[in-house]
C-alpha cells in the first residue's frame, strides 16, 4: 500500500454481506460526529455498499468540520455533509430526521483535564440526540474501555461481563450507554452498542504507535504489555451492517480482533522488519485491557485482515514514508487518564 487513496480504496471495499444487508434496509443514514477518524471511511464505505446493491440512499455526515480538509475529503468523495455543532439545540433539531443514525460522538484525549466537557459530550448529549431522533434506529459508538482490566490468560470480557470502568473518559463512555439505554426503554428506540477497542489504520491506532516507535529507536513501554486489534475496514463493515441488527432494549456487541497479542513480541516483530534494536521500559502485568469479541464473529461471518496482515502492511507504511494522523492511542496508560 503506498498512498493514502489507495488505503482509504481498500478499507472502504464492500463485501456481500453489507451489499445484501443494504439491499433490505429501509430509509437513509446519517452519521453523527462523523468528522473524527473513523467517519469518512464509514461512510464511503456505506455509500459504495449502496452503489453495488444498486439502492438509491442518502447518506449525510454531520459535524463541526471545523477543518475544511476533513470537509473537502468527504464532498471529493462524494459524500453530503451538514455542518452542525451538536451540542447547539437549534442546529441538532434542524438534523434531518432519518430512520438509521450511526453516533459516533466522542471525546477522549483531553478528557482528564476537563472533565465537565468530557461528561458533557460523552454522557449529556447522547440524551438529548435520543430524544430528539427516538424514531430513529441508532448505532451507538462506545469502547472496550468500559470493561475492567480481565487476566491475560482469560479471552476478556464478552458482552454479559460486568463493566468496571476505570478514570474519567472510560466512566462518561459507560454514562453515554447507561443514558442511551434509558432513552431507548423510555421511548422504545431500537438501537446497538458498538464497543470497539482497538481500530487499525495504518496512519495511527496501536501498531502504528509501536513500530513508530520501533523506527525511531524510543523505548516501548510494558505497563500495558498486551492488546487486541480489528483492522479499520472490518470494524467499519460491522458498524455498518450492525444497523440490521438493532433491537429494544439494544444489543451490545464487542468489536476487536479474535487474538490478544503480546506487546512485547509485536514490538520485537516489527524490529526485526526494520533491522532496528528494540529496547523496553517497565514490565508486562498479568491484566491488560482486552474483549471477547467471539459474539461478532458468529454474527457477522466474513473473512477479516489478518493480523499478520496488518503488521506488514504498517511497516511497509512507515518505512516508505507515508503520512501519519498524528493521533497517539495512549493504549499504554493504565490509570485512565488521556
């Protein structure tokens, strides 16, 4: 993979499942918050899924754009954008009303040192979008970071596990699905709680950090010494066909890759590829932040980028030289403070 068009081309390639999903789905899809990392891929994905299932869809992105790239990357691609603050009730009520919304509204870095901002978007709002599109089926965005740290020699928490959230950004994302599922038993919303931990795209998420790191000889820390990974364009495709699957009260569904992985021989792997001395801070503890994502492969059967996959094609990724989102996941901190 050697540019960013031909990356986006492939996270955004539609399989059957999703062209026949689309295929039965009634009314349009609008997107909210979709200005953040995972929005255009979603979207164009969405919108090529259509254009193969030979269904006419209007499919809306809606978000501050307060970035004209980030805008001007969604209307090149041809997709429709409505420039809303979310948090301004005049400008959410005049959102259209469509039947399926995918909210993927949050805040996370920065989270510590403002915190009523960080409740405010991450638990308030999804309140007040609840209300205002209850007719609506809704894909809620959350994060693996609701459940506690689980032993490593356990597969994690599945999606009946208790959640143990730990600092501020992981405790206003359990208040967002707490507030989300009162709204949906109060006005009979159906809706999915998308719990997702850890997205890869080759210009940041987990791998990109460790060989990043890797590349430029820094030490890799150990303190959170295992993880699991999806790569970007399958979570994308769950996402998506998870608007067929909404319910009342909603489902949740963890959404990660099957394996957890050793932070230390993925380090290692990747120094090997780039013939560069790894070095190491601290130690591994025996419990990382993980997820049981068995429930999503026994829902949505299709053949995912493997891990093995995802490795080289990061590495190739730094090597050349290709850009970077410049967004450290911080997947290494263990006391919840982003």
């Amino acid at each position: 993979m050697t540019s960013e068009k031909e990356l986006l081309d492939i996270m955004t390639e539609p399989n059957s499942l999703l062209i026949d999903s689309l295929k039965k789905l009634s009314g349009e899809i609008l997107l909210l918050g979709a200005g953040g990392k995972m929005g255009l891929s979603l979207a164009l994905l969405i919108k090529r899924a259509a254009n193969m299932a030979k269904k006419k869809i209007s499919i809306k992105a809606a978000s501050r754009f307060s970035d004209n790239n980030v805008a001007e990357s969604f209307l090149s691609n041809g997709i429709e954008i409505v420039k809303c603050d979310l948090t301004d009730e005049a400008q959410l009520h005049s959102l259209p009303k469509y039947e399926n919304i995918i909210y993927m509204v949050g805040q996370k870095f920065g989270s510590s040192s403002n915190q009523p901002f960080t409740w405010g978007i991450n638990t308030y709002l999804i309140g007040r979008v609840s209300e205002i599109f209850k007719n609506s089926n809704i894909v809620l965005f959350s994060t693996g970071n609701v459940y506690p740290f689980s032993d490593i020699d356990s597969k994690g928490p599945d999606e009946k596990s208790s959640t143990g959230p730990i600092g501020e950004y992981a405790q206003s994302a359990l208040g967002r699905e707490r507030v989300f599922e009162y709204m949906c038993q109060k006005n009979r919303t159906s809706g999915t709680i998308f719990r997702l931990n850890y997205a890869i795209d080759l210009r940041y998420g987990v791998l990109y950090d460790l060989a990043e790191k890797v590349y430029n000889q820094i030490d890799i820390p150990l303190n959170m010494g295992y993880f699991n990974c999806i790569w970007q364009g399958d979570a994308n495709l769950i996402a998506a066909l998870s608007l067929s699957e909404v319910s009342s009260p909603p489902s949740i569904i963890n959404v990660t890759g099957k394996d957890i992985h050793s932070v230390r021989e993925t380090a290692e792997w990747f120094g090997e590829f780039f013939n560069k001395k790894v070095s190491f801070s601290g130690k591994e503890e025996k419990s990382a932040l993980i997820s049981n994502a068995d429930l999503s492969y026994k829902k949505f059967i299709f053949e995912r980028v493997s891990f093995e996959q995802m490795l080289e094609w990061t590495a190739y990724w730094i090597k050349s030289g290709n850009p970077s989102l410049n967004k450290p996941t911080h997947f290494e901190e263990r006391a919840g403070k982003f």
